[in-house]
C-alpha cells in the first residue's frame, strides 16, 4: 500500500495535511490554512514540487 496524505482541521480550527507512510508513521505535517481547499491546495503543491527538490544540508546553527 502507498503512503496517503490525510487532510484534518484541528482543535484551533486550522486545516493541516499529514503524509503518512505506508505503515501509518506520519512522516510529514503541514503548516495550519484558514480553509479546506488551502490544504488541499497545500497537498498539491508538495505532490507537484516534491519529486524534483533538492536535499540541501544546513548546518549546525550556534
């Protein structure tokens, strides 16, 4: 089974996406949106960016 993102309003009232795993871990949370579509757009724009982003390191902040 793949993964599947789970779109959710929380106890604030925000609208979050999760990307679970396969497994059910959740392995990605999104930012709260004031509306549905927002997240779902949300979902979108990962599913669109994801695939060819760079991993980039950061380094240790002092």
């Amino acid at each position: 089974m793949a993964g599947k993102f789970e779109v959710y309003e929380d106890k604030g009232g925000k609208w979050r996406f999760r990307l679970k795993a396969s497994n059910g871990e959740v392995i990605a949370t999104s930012q709260g949106y004031s509306s549905k579509a927002s997240a779902k757009n949300g979902v979108d724009s990962v599913r669109r960016h994801a695939a060819e982003a760079d991993i980039v390191e950061v380094p240790k902040e002092d």
